[in-house]
C-alpha cells in the first residue's frame, strides 16, 4: 500500500475505523449505485476518502479503472481484502485528499461519499483545487455529504447549500445540487443529505 506523508501534521483517522463507523453500510450508497446504472460514471475513476472501498469497488465491478485514496490505513486493509475477496482489481492508497495533484494523474471520475464535509475555511479551498487537479477538463466530480435540514444536532458536521455552492465557483460548473439519502447502519430511514454533479471547465 503506498504511503504519502499526511499535509500540515493531518494524521490517518484510524479510530474512525477501529469499528465501522455508521456510514460504513458494506455496500455502496443508493446515490452511487444509481449513477452506476445510470452510465455515469466513466472512465478512470477516484474514490476519494474511500474508506473501505465499496465505491472503489463498485466502479472496479464495471470495468473501471479505480483508486481509492484514504488517510485512515485500517480502512485501506480493509479494502484491499474486499478486492481479494471479490475478485476485483482496485488499487488503494493512504494518499492526502489534499495533494491528489502529487499523485501525477488525472481521472474522469471522481466520487466524494462524505469527505467533503471534514474540510473547513483554507483547507476546504486546497481540497477544491486539489480536485482540480486531479481531474481532466471535463470530467466529473459527485459529492455526496450529510446536510443541516437533518433533525437534531448529533452525528457528524454538516453541509449547507451554500456550502457547496461556495466552495465550487471559478473552473467548475455545478450541474445538479439535490437533496439525497445517505443509508447509515442506526437508522433504517438513513439520514438528510446534499447529492451534487459538478463538471470541471
């Protein structure tokens, strides 16, 4: 499993794997699934903040070429043994979300299950323009991430609209923002989110 060091001292977020964190529904989200069926998602394919790898996966059961890239390596073993098991070639790497340009490659596709949202003021913006990098012109970028109009105030940080409309203005085209479902494993009714399609210019 190759390793790049973590940017600005950001550590592998091991413990959110030490057991399966909600989201983690060993199966990839209905968001995703439906771009899959869809024929949305083409060509060389990035999971980013992949986690376990079920998206990675998924795009790598269609034929794709796919990378995962997480901090956390225990979510990366995880995946690695999921590819084995499943017969299914998808290369994983503990690479900065952040530094995907050091990476040296581009991608037509890329997919965002709930990392988005970790990333707040400047380290949102390098995130952008990390993306940016990391995708050809005229590829696309599928964010999805829990959204404020959920009830109560426990579980993880939020988006708003204006979050994600912000964050995504010169060098980017916003072709959908829509409300979504992201299914977690404490709640059979899943949980409010943001579903966005964005294409770089």
């Amino acid at each position: 499993m190759p390793t790049t060091p973590p940017h600005r001292g950001v550590t592998a977020p091991d413990d959110r794997y030490a057991s399966p964190p909600p989201w983690d529904i060993g199966r990839p989200q209905p968001a995703f699934l439906a771009l899959a069926e869809a024929g949305a998602i083409r060509g060389r394919v990035l999971d980013v903040g992949c986690g376990t790898g079920e998206h990675a996966l998924m795009a790598a059961g269609l034929g794709l070429d796919a990378t995962g890239v997480d901090l956390a390596a225990n979510a990366l073993r995880t995946a690695e043994q999921k590819a084995r098991d499943r017969g299914r070639s998808a290369r994983f790497l503990r690479h900065d979300a952040r530094r995907l340009g050091e990476l040296g490659e581009r991608f037509d596709t890329v997919l965002d299950c709930g990392l988005f949202r970790i990333f707040a003021d400047a380290d949102r913006a390098d995130y952008v323009d990390s993306l940016r990098s990391a995708l050809s012109p005229g590829g696309r970028y599928f964010i999805l991430g829990f959204s404020e109009e959920q009830p109560g105030d426990r579980g993880p940080h939020r988006l708003t609209h204006s979050d994600i409309t912000a964050a995504f203005t010169d060098g980017w085209q916003i072709d959908t923002l829509k409300p979504a479902t992201i299914e977690i494993t404490t709640d059979s009714d899943g949980v409010r989110a943001w579903f966005a399609t964005l294409t770089r210019r």
